[in-house]
C-alpha cells in the first residue's frame, strides 16, 4: 500500500471512496477534531475522515459526559472543523436528544450540520431501532454514519461504560444491529467496545465499511480520540488507547518556560520588540529634551 506523503495534495474523500477502500482492504483512518487548527493539522497529515464527535462535550467542554451536549454548541465545533478541513469527509456527530424526539426534529438537526456547519455525514448512536430514523436522514440527502456496540449516549441505560457483545444474546443483538444498520443504508459504521471477534464478524457481514474504536483490528478502519492519542485527557486511559505523544508534557513545559522568561524580564527581547524608525526616534527624543527643559524651567519659576 503507498502512503500519501503528509502534506502533499490528495483526492477528496467522499462515502463512495470509503466503499472503494472497503473492497480493496485498505484501512481507512479517523480522528476526532473540535477546531479550526487542530482539523487542519489532521487534514494535512491524510486523514480520510475527521469526526466532530459528541466526546467534545468532555475533551473540550469539561463535562462528565455527552448527555448535556447540545446541537448549538455542536454546530459552533462543526464550523471551526469545517474551516480547516479540505480533504477529510467531515462527520457531525449527533447530540444527545437531537435525534431522539421525532424524525422530523432529527432531520431538522441534521440539515443543520449540513448546511450551516458545512458536514458532509452525521453520526447517531444506536441499533436496530434507529434503522428508520437513518432512513429518514439519507432521504434527505445526508449520509449517515452507525454507531453501535458501547454507545456512550446510553451511559446510563448501561450502568456506566462496559465493553458490550460478551454473551452469545448480546452478539446476535449486535449483529441485528449492524445489519440493520447496512439495509437502511448507513454509509460506515462504528463499532464501539466490543470484542475484536464480533467486530470481525460483522465487518464480514455488513457491505458498509466498519470504523472500530476499541473493536480490534479486523475493522475496515480505526477512529481515536484525539485527545486520548495525546494525553490530553487527565486520567489513564482505556485499553484501546496508544499514545502517540504527550502534548499535555509538552504544553506544560513550554507554558513553564514562559513563565520563567517573563518573570526574569527575559521575554521580550529587543529582536521581539518593535522599532521606531531613526528619524521618529530622534524627533521623539528632540520633543522630549524640550519638555523635560520647559518643565524645569516652570519649576524655577515657581520656585522665585
Ligand atoms: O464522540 C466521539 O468521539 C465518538 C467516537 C470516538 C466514535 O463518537
């Protein structure tokens, strides 16, 4: 397989080169991203696709979880990711509640991702039971993105965030899900927390390209959180995560240093300060001269 290399222009990514890549087995690769800089760093090093997923309510927003995500704040992330991504397909993820109420609310939410956030997907969590939901959204043009298996909008019905697909019960569930999934026409699924057998073996059944995130490697291809790939995130990670740097070690040290420097008087230097031109600086320092001069002159006077 050649590489890309990072910076050099490449093909717009769209749903149909997703499916190319599912047919000729070539991984397909994601990250999450919620600004305008940190999209473009992604699309620039190849990303096939950027997610701006609801775990922004944590990483960015401080939350505990997603629940309380709502589609404004989404939609102010979805813009900045929009404006720095070119080739990456853009998926909006969609809140909490969004989704939830009726298809023509959903459909209502999801229009906006697309045409005032600029998405070119929308993410919904669930099975089985959003299979005519789905349908209702790519009717209206919008490809749609599955999302099954450890589902963090459920948190609560789960009774906390718990590898799912353990029981042979649960992998038939599974397995209705990701086909139901496929037949209303998800263009991608992702497969959340589960064991990396099951995660191979709906990504043999399903037509649509499976997008794993603690589901193994037999997974058409791989989503992280960009936070959790560099430690930015305040607390050990999952089993699934790999560190691919420690930002958090590195913005600590240069913000130390900052410190330091400005405490010392050692930022800013002279080459880091601007300069008045020659000439304004010798008029300056003429009209000073002869301030400082008619003051003491004042000061004598008053003097006598
Ligand atoms: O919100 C998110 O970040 C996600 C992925 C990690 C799949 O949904």
């Amino acid at each position: 397989m050649s590489l890309t290399p990072i910076g050099v222009p490449r093909h717009k990514i769209t749903v149909a080169s997703l499916q190319e890549k599912k047919l000729q087995h070539e991984p397909i690769t994601c990250l999450t991203a919620y600004d305008y800089s940190t999209a473009r760093l992604l699309d620039e090093a190849g990303m096939d696709m950027i997610l701006v997923g609801d775990s922004l309510a944590q990483t960015m927003l401080g939350h505990e979880n997603t629940l309380s995500l709502t589609v404004d704040e989404m939609l102010h992330h979805v813009k900045a990711v929009r404006r720095g991504t070119r080739d990456a397909l853009l998926i909006a993820d969609m809140p909490y509640g969004s989704f939830h109420v009726s298809a023509e609310d959903a459909v209502r939410n999801a229009t906006r991702f697309v045409k005032q956030g600029g998405a070119e997907m929308v993410k919904v969590e669930g099975g089985e039971k959003r299979a005519d939901l789905i349908r209702h959204i790519i009717d209206a043009e919008i490809p749609v993105a599955g999302h099954i298996g450890l589902t963090p909008q459920s948190v609560n019905r789960m009774s906390g965030y718990k590898v799912q697909g353990k029981t042979l019960t649960d992998i038939e569930q599974l397995m209705r899900d990701a086909t139901a999934l496929d037949r209303a026409g998800a263009a991608c699924i992702f497969l959340e927390g589960i064991p990396r057998e099951v995660a191979e073996m709906i990504t043999a059944e399903v037509a649509a390209p499976t997008i794993g995130i603690g589901a193994g490697p037999g997974c058409d291809g791989q989503v992280l959180v960009f936070h959790d790939i560099l430690n930015l995130t305040f607390g050990p990670p999952a089993k699934f995560v790999r560190r691919y740097g420690d930002a958090a070690a590195e913005i600590t040290h240069a913000v130390q240093a900052y410190r330091v420097d400005v405490l010392s008087r050692q930022y800013p230097a002279d080459n880091e300060s601007y300069h008045l031109s020659p000439e304004t600086k010798q008029a300056l320092e003429i009209l000073s001269e002869r301030k400082r001069t008619m003051r003491s002159r004042k000061q004598i006077t008053a003097v006598e």
